[in-house]
C-alpha cells in the first residue's frame, strides 16, 4: 500500500496504475434500436427482429428510455452531459457482430468526466477515481464454441441490448481497490435504477487497463506498457486477473523488460492471462457518425429532471446509516449494496424496530434467505412491519431469539405475520410465573443433586437445571426468567453472577 | 396512368385489365430487354384504393416477403427478406399490383446497369445502349410500355439518370420524404425511393402513396408539406408566372454533350414562355459534387454491405475457419464495382485518411448544401441536364470508372443536398431522350412534379416512345 | 496519388474481401486514379465549416418509447441461415482469441 510519509517515499517502490472501462446493461423493457425485448435466459434466437439482427434494409430507431438511464448514470457519476450527442459506427467483423459494426459513440460520447469515491474499508483512505466518459452502445450476440462438433454456435438474442461504457482514468493503484471500485459501481448502478447488475447474466463486463511505474526516492525510474485485459465477467477475475498482472509486469522490470503493449485475456481455470493473437494495432474501427441516426439533443431541463430523481447514493446513504443508527462499516455496506434491503432497513426502523436489532437481522437472515432463493426482496411476501413486529415481540419477551428464528423462517416463506404465527403455533413464551414455578418445583425435585450443587456455589448447574425447564416447556419457556426464578430458589436471591 | 386508374374506379375496365395488359407485354418483350429479375402474377387484381388496379414494378433493392430481393448481386442471389419495405405494404394498401422486381447495378452501384450479377438490360431506345443506372430495370420496363410504374431508387442519380436515357419522368424525392425501411442501404445519407412513370402527374399520384412518416425509420420527416402530390400538381396554374428559375453554369462545363445543352436552352426558353423569369446563375462548389459524392457515398457503402458475410443470410462460401468464410463469401458474393466502392470507401474512413478525406468531404458537403440553400433565397427552382450524355453504347465504359461516374455529375448535389429533384423528358438527339432536370427547395416536391407538370404540359416530349413498344405505352392517357 | 500494395493490402484484410493476384492489381490502380480525383476537394478551405453527414434537420430527437413487442419473424430468419444447429446459426469454429470452450 502506498501511503505519503516521508520514510515510503525514499523506498523503492512499484505503482499500479489501473484503469477500467466498464459495460452495465441497462435496466430497459426492449433492446437500445429496436422493440425486441431486453431479457436473459430466452430460448436462443427468439428475442429478435430485422434491426438486431441487421436484416437488409433494417434502419435503428433509438429507446428513448435508454437514453434516460445513460444520463442518470452519467449524473450518478458526476459526470457531465453533452447538449448534443450522436451514434458512430465502430466497425470490426466477428460472427455475432451481426452489421459488421457496432452502434457506438466515439467523438461525441453521452458524457465526460466524473468521479467515483470509494472508501477503502482497510487504510480507512479516500480513494477518487476520475471518470473519462459514458458512452453508450449496443451489446454483440453470443458465441458457444464447440470443439466437438467443430462449429460456432450463434445467439443474437442479445445484439442489441442496451449498454453504458463507463471509461475512467488510470487513477486506480492496488487490485484490491479495483475491485472496490467494481462494488461501488454496481451499488450506484443499482441504487439509481440505471441496472440491476446481475453479474451471473453478464450486465457488468468489464476491460482493465494495467501497467507499473517503479519510483524510487519519489522519481519515476521506469514503467511498463500498458496490458489491456478483455471481458472479464466477475470481480473475482478482475481481481486475480490483476493480481497476476502485477507479478507478471514486476518480474519484467525487475528483469529490465518493459513489455509490450498488448490485449490480453483471461483464462480463468489456469488463472493467467495469455497475449492476444490478433495485435492491438491491426484494429482499425473505422468510426463514423451513423447516418441512420440523427444526432440526439440533451436539454438542460431533462439532465437535472433525471438528476432530482437519483435517490441518495451508496457511499452517502451507508455514511449517514452508520452516523445515524450506528450500526457497522461492514454491516452498511451489506446493506447498501442492495438499495432494497437498505430501504428495508430503514423502514423497520420507522416501524419501531431497534437499529442494531434490525440490522442483525437483516443482514444475517434476510440476507442469507435471499441467496437461497432467486427473487428480490421486494418481491418477497413480507413487510418492514413484519420485521419491526416480530423484534417487539422478542423484546417483550413473548418469545425468545431462538423462536423468534423460527417463526421468521415462516414469515419468509409467506406464512402470515409474526404475531398470527406465534399465536397459531402457540409460541408464546411461558412468563407467568405460577406455572414456572411449579415446573422448576418439579425439576428440582427430580434432580436433587444438581439443585444442591448449585445452591452450594457451583454455577456450572444452573444451565443443566435451565435446560430441564425449557425442555418440559418444549423451549417455551422465557430462559431470563428461568435463570432468576432457579437462582432465586435455590440460592434465595443471592446470585452473585 | 391516372387515367387507367379513373377508368377502373368508374368500371369502365375491369381492375383486372390493367394486369393482364401488363402480364402480356412482360411475356412479349422482357426476354429482350431484361428488365425484370423476377415475376409474379397474383390472381387478385388487389384492393380498391388510390391505384386500384395499377400493376408496378419494384427495384430488387427493396424488399419484399413474396419475391426475393437479390440487389442483382450473386450475395443475395437466393434471398427471401421476412418483410416488405414499408414502401411496398404502402404501395399495396393502395391497390397496386407489385408484378416483379427490377434488375438494377449490383447493389445500386453503377450507371449503366452493367454490374448486374445476372444480366444486362437493353434499352428500349436502343438495344445495344444502356438504359442507364442503376435503377436502370424499373426505366427500361415503364419506357417500354411493360408497366405503368416503377418504384426506383436514388442515391447520386440511380432514377434520374436512367429515367433521362430511357425518355421517361423520374422522380428522386426529398430526402426523409420516403420511409427507407426496407430498402437495402447503399448510402443512407443519401438514398431516397421514387416513382418513374411516364408524366410528371403519375409520379405525383405515385408520391401520395410513397411519402409518408414512418416512426421505424429515423430519417423520415413527417413534414407537413409532404402530402396531397397529385391534386396541387393538378391545381397548378399552365402558367408559370412570378417563378424564378436558375441556370446554374457550373452543369454545362467539360464532357457536356452540346446537343444535350441544347436541349436544356430550349427547356428553359419553355419555361421563360410560360412566364417564369429563367436566369444563369451560379453555384461554384458543383465541381466539388462528384469527389465529395464517392467519398461519402463509398465509405457509407463499405460500412452497410459489412452486414454481407456469410454468416446469417446471403451467400457462404464453403470455409474451413470463421476467416476464410468471410474472405470467400465477400470476395465471390461482391462484383468488381461494389469491391472497388468497399475498398475506396474503406479507405476512406481508415486510421490516417479520415480527416483528410471522408471529414474534409462532409465538410465539403456542408459549404454545397449551404451554398444550394442560399440559391433557393433567390430561385424557386434550378434547371440543368439530368447527364451530361444520353445514353452511351454497352461495354465502353466499363473498363474506367471515373468515365462511368461522370455519368452522375448533374444529379449528385440533390444527393448531397438532400433537395427533391426530377427528370423529364427533354427531346431526342440522335435518336435517344435527353434528360432535363428541375430541382426544388426541401419538402418542395409538389412544386418541383408542379414545374416537371407544366413542361408536359406544353411541350410533347414525354409523349415521345421507343419503336416497337408503342401501341401499348401509356402517355398521358392516350390509350387508356 | 499513389497507394502501395501493402496498403491496399490492409484495406482490403479490413473490408473481408479475397481477391485473386491480377484483380488486386487492378484494384490497386483504380484506387489510385479514383483517389487522385477525389483528391481535388484537398485545397478547399473547409476550415469554419461544420461537417454534413445528413440533410435532416432535427428540432425534436427521433426515439421510440421503451416498449417490447415480440417479434414473430425469427422463424423465417432461421429458415435464411445457411447453416443450422437446433436453434443456433453456426459458422465454422472461431478459433483465437479469447476463446473459450464453452459447450
């Protein structure tokens, strides 16, 4: 880690420089020129028309939603809009290309600049990574290569689903940070609705840009060229992939090699990156402003329309969460991730739930649920109140943490609210102190020795005699209450515990 | 043809007539000429509407989910679109009768109708000339009496230019007027479809069916001055009086046929007759038109036929890796004037040359496009030769293509300009129609087929018919 | 202006267009007659003008709302593949980079 004290700047050291170009898909009904539909999973070669298919004659009308999200995400990036902007062609063949080229921007892109703050959880840093541009595009289709039957096999359900390129400057230093920004970046995405960001359907793809400047005494002595890592699908590759990176570009100049500069992939079983065949220079994209597409123009009054409409971004929502509630950095950023569950949180709290409570919750068995089913939390058949309720239930000591579990299970799964399914389960926590009593009587009675070794000052005894109550009470019985009315029996009040 | 129509709407004919008529001629002397690339005869005479009735060939660049659609190029040669042009589901809404589709230059790249794939069309003046191109097809088959109508294209001239070599009304309209959706792009800048019939007033009943905003292409204007063709052509005065005509020089420099001149000034002593005040004038980047047109026209063209690669539709070269499928299905599936277009066009564009030639070029476009709106302060209309030649004789210019693109000369700046423009016939030299060119101001095609119209009116030129088709040409209602 | 045959070469590897010894000849000395005439807008001061890549003129944006409508046409799509798998189009295998094997 590069800190800036006098004693790290006389040291010999070797800088990463990263930077990320980043593809969201965006969260649309239909596809960015033509009105097939924007979906994962279809049956191959049926979400598709003339225009993603790019039949003769076919012509690109734009989705005037998809402009909307590009905005959104650019000002969610501080990013800013251009008055006017237009579509290029990028022009380069491969088989699930179907026009040969690809609707893109180039000179003239949505967006430029910008900047994404990312704290980083370990130096406790502020890290601020420049946005270069926004721009957006339409996706390609999908290649399945089979050694066995010696084919390519095409897709083109997803030629033409709408994409965000997010480009920013080199200003990331460590692979650890890369991927915080990757994280960041998809909760923004998320929480302004520009996309849903489900990484298992590749709505985030990602190139990295790596190379390593070595300092010494504060002076550059050298640096590598750049190594440009194509289409990296998880944060885990991103990640490793540059973490080999940075091995492999240390060696070189450690070696007095300043490779070349090259495109790269990552094989993801062998966990390396491999130089491209096709060198970097041999593209030639040939761009041009597309002449099916009239130039879009971006008035002042719709950027800051969609801006107002931003809901409060992550970095700031899980300041003010922690601020406010004083619940953990890493309990936050659990939270925040998901905007829904944040929400969630949040409105248990306005139900009446106890922060921390609450947040427990939420993120140990909300969460946990969530990964066990495919669905949302919006999507899911209970309430905030629900929640809120069932801690106050806990809280009055009706039931106890661990039926409290139980019944929340229930309450997932769609069973009703707490208080209907602890009173239909007959759930409620045995309080009363007449019945308590005579069944301590009873255990005390059955097991005389235990009883007396307790009231003779061994307090290991005391939860095997607990544990005989909540057993008779099959588990229903409050254990606080158990714990003072055993102590106050045998021992007459005098716990010293 | 307005007449056909008349007499079908009053039961004069019968709505079959007009087809079996046309399926005649088609079978009598389209072996000759080679007009059509494919035919179909339906049995319904199609549904009452504006051109209920009225049989019409399509160029085989616009497609049509009943005939394939091949732009005359071995790529396409078996292709069968899923969908008609909008241009065609229009045509057919108002009751004409799509018989057949077009030869053409492959891929509308050419101005004689030699870079077909399949065969030459012979024109009907002259068999051994050219009928000019590309939409060279559609002239042949309306100068020569098969069909009444033919939808054309035009991209730097393509209906024009063979609409004046085969002595008929050609019309190229604004650009955005026409829905482009389904047309196979050649320039989409610059390519617009348009009606080639005998009269100027049959083009204008053609343009109410053809001009209309069409939400699926982003080009299409929805302006409202686009509308209502055949009853202001009709309504116009025979007078001209109160027009202003211009004369712009720059059309009648080096490889102008004189005769061609002529015929120009005799149209314009028409004109000055009818009342207009017709003046030279001049429009100095003109000679810039023709440069800048292969520029941009050739790197659009490289870009659009990239979608042509063996891989969906279209022609696939038998290939053992993903490569070679494209090298061979491109490098067999293209002629030699498209891979001359690809390559000029994608050098053009290539890293290194863009600035120098394909942004200088549209820079160029825009001092001509603003130097033809500043005439139009002045004059309502321009008038120049549609070619600098009539129509040359097959196989002599097939060898130089700068002699092959002078063809296009006078009719590329409404290309660029994106200005309506029509060719009417002019007279014969020699024996062969010469072709005279009225453009407009944007979204002025009414006035422009208006102008065309009032020509036609007093002059007998469009009445003029090749030897051998006569008896069953259609001029101005003579026989119907 | 003249254009050696490397150059032609690259620009015909980046079109995807195979053609034969004489024919790339040829085409490299229509190239450089075409060039040398399209040369001619070279001189023009073009330096205060904005480029024109189409005559429309726009005051509102052209773009459709965000509706899906299915399409029923993929079927006749297929049908026009030259080569078919089940439901994929497919093309000899891509070979290089990036290139995983997926199935």
């Amino acid at each position: 880690m590069i800190t800036g004290n006098g004693v790290e700047k006389m040291r010999e050291q070797y800088r990463p420089v990263i930077g990320l170009e980043i593809h969201v898909a965006l969260d649309t009904e239909s596809k960015m020129f033509c009105a097939c539909v924007n979906a994962f999973g279809s049956t191959p070669n049926t979400d598709v028309c003339p225009v993603c298919l790019g039949l003769p004659g076919s012509l690109p009308v734009t989705n005037a939603r998809a402009i909307e999200l590009g905005i959104t995400c650019a000002r969610a990036l501080g990013g800013q809009v251009a008055p006017r902007t237009y579509f290029e062609r990028k022009h380069y063949h491969y088989p699930d290309l179907p026009k040969g080229y690809q609707i893109s921007q180039y000179a003239a892109p949505l967006s430029i600049g910008g900047e994404l703050v990312v704290d980083d959880s370990h130096s406790g840093e502020e890290v601020r990574v420049r946005i270069r541009r926004v721009h957006l595009e339409e996706d390609a289709g999908k290649s399945m290569h089979s050694r066995q039957s010696g084919h390519t096999q095409l897709d083109f359900n997803r030629c033409g689903v709408p994409l965000a390129e997010i480009v920013t400057e080199p200003d990331i230093t460590s692979c650890a940070q890369a991927r915080r920004f990757l994280e960041e970046l998809r909760a923004i995405m998320r929480t302004a609705g520009v996309s849903r960001v489900r990484m298992e359907e590749g709505e985030l793809r990602c190139d990295v840009n790596f190379n390593l400047v070595h300092v010494k005494a504060g002076q550059e002595i050298t640096r590598t060229q750049i190594s440009e890592i194509k289409n990296l699908n998880s944060f885990r590759a991103v990640q490793r992939a540059l973490e080999y990176e940075l091995m492999r570009h240390r060696s070189a100049l450690e070696a007095g090699d300043g490779l070349l500069h090259e495109t790269r992939h990552w094989d993801a079983d062998r966990e390396v990156t491999y130089a491209a065949r096709t060198k970097e220079q041999a593209h030639d994209y040939r761009y041009f402003p597309d002449p099916d597409l009239p130039p879009i123009l971006i008035e002042r009054e719709l950027v800051d329309y969609l801006a107002a409409g931003i809901p409060e971004l992550p970095r700031a929502r899980r300041r003010r969460l922690r601020e406010t509630w004083g619940i953990e950095w890493s309990q936050a950023e659990i939270l925040v991730e998901e905007p829904e569950m944040a929400d969630f949180f949040e409105s248990a709290i306005a139900e009446g739930a106890e922060p921390s409570e609450a947040c427990k919750w939420i993120v140990g068995e909300i969460a946990g649920y969530l990964n066990t089913v495919d669905t949302t939390l919006g999507a899911l058949p209970f309430s905030a109140a629900d929640l809120a309720a069932l801690l106050r239930l806990v809280e009055d000591g009706a039931i106890s943490g661990k039926i409290a579990k139980e019944v929340w299970l229930e309450v997932m799964e769609g069973g009703g609210s707490p208080e209907a399914i602890v009173e239909r389960r007959g759930l409620r926590q045995i309080s009363d102190d007449a019945i308590l009593e005579q069944i301590i009587e009873e255990v005390v009675a059955e097991h005389p020795e235990a009883a007396e070794d307790y009231a003779g000052g061994k307090d290991k005894t005391l939860g095997f005699l607990v544990g005989q109550v909540m057993q008779k009470t099959r588990g229903q019985a409050n254990p606080q209450k158990v714990n003072e009315m055993i102590a106050r029996r045998l021992r007459g009040g005098r716990d010293d515990n | 043809m307005t007449d056909t129509v008349a007499a079908v709407q009053s039961g004069d004919i019968s709505p079959g007539e007009p087809l079996r008529r046309t399926v005649a001629e088609i079978a009598r002397h389209d072996a000759h000429l080679g007009a059509f690339l494919s035919v179909s005869y339906p049995d319904a005479p199609g549904v009452k509407g504006p051109l209920h009735g009225i049989p019409y060939a399509a160029k085989d660049n616009l497609c049509t989910a009943t005939l394939p659609t091949t732009c005359a190029s071995r790529m396409l040669e078996d292709y069968h679109p899923p969908y008609d042009a909008t241009v065609i589901a229009r045509m057919q809404e108002a009751g004409a009768i799509l018989v057949g589709k077009t030869n053409m230059d492959e891929f509308a790249m050419g101005s004689s109708n030699e870079t077909s794939a399949f065969h030459p069309v012979a024109n009907p003046w002259r068999p051994d000339h050219v009928p000019g191109g590309s939409s060279g097809g559609s002239a042949a088959a309306v100068a020569a009496g098969l069909v009444p109508l033919a939808l054309g294209t035009d991209t730097g001239g393509s209906i024009r230019q063979p609409a004046a070599f085969c002595g008929i009304t050609g019309m190229k309209p604004t650009y955005g007027a026409v829905s482009r959706m389904g047309l196979v792009a050649f320039a989409s800048s610059m390519d617009q479809v348009g009606p080639m019939a005998m009269t100027a007033s049959d083009c204008a009943a053609a343009m109410d069916i053809l001009v209309a905003h069409d939400p699926g292409d982003s080009t299409s204007s929805d302006h409202p001055d686009a509308g209502d063709f055949l009853r202001r052509v009709r309504a116009a005065p025979d007078g001209c009086d109160g027009l202003r005509i211009g004369i712009p020089r720059e059309y009648f420099g080096q490889g102008v046929d004189p005769e061609v001149v002529r015929a120009v000034r005799s149209a314009a002593d028409v004109f000055s007759e009818l009342g207009a005040r017709v003046e030279e004038m001049s429009l100095p980047h003109t000679v810039y038109a023709l440069p800048t047109y292969y520029i941009l026209a050739s790197a659009e063209a490289a870009s659009n036929l990239a979608r042509f690669d063996g891989v969906r539709y279209g022609r696939r070269a038998a290939a053992n890796s993903i490569e070679e499928l494209y090298w061979k299905s491109r490098g067999e599936g293209f002629g030699r004037e498209v891979q001359r277009r690809i390559t000029l066009g994608t050098f053009v564009l290539s890293a290194g040359y863009y600035d120098a030639y394909y942004l200088k070029a549209a820079r160029v476009r825009g001092i001509m496009a603003g130097e033809i709106t500043r005439a139009f302060a002045q004059y309502d209309y321009l008038l120049t030769p549609t070619c600098p030649t009539t129509a040359f004789p097959r196989d002599v210019r097939t060898e130089d293509p700068l002699a092959m693109y002078m063809a296009d000369v006078c009719t590329i700046p409404a290309n660029l300009a994106g200005i309506p423009a029509v060719s009417v016939p002019g007279g014969l030299v020699n024996g062969l129609p010469v072709g005279v060119q009225l453009m407009g101001r944007r979204f002025d095609d009414a006035g422009v087929l208006a102008l065309a119209d009032r020509f036609q009116r007093a002059t007998g030129h469009h009445l003029l018919g090749p030897e051998g088709f006569g008896d069953h040409r259609e001029r101005g209602g003579e026989d119907a | 202006m003249s254009i050696d045959a490397d150059r032609v070469d690259e620009i015909l590897r980046l079109a995807r267009l195979e053609l034969d010894p004489s024919e790339r000849c040829r085409m490299q000395q229509d190239l450089a007659v075409i060039l040398d005439y399209v040369s001619t807008i070279e001189h023009l001061d073009t330096s205060d003008v904005s480029p024109l890549h189409n005559p429309v003129e726009i005051d509102e944006n052209i773009t459709r709302p965000d509706d899906a409508h299915a399409s029923r046409l993929h079927e006749r799509f297929l049908q026009s593949a030259p080569e078919r798998e089940g439901p994929y189009v497919v093309v000899p295998r891509v070979v290089g980079d990036g290139v995983s094997e997926d199935v």
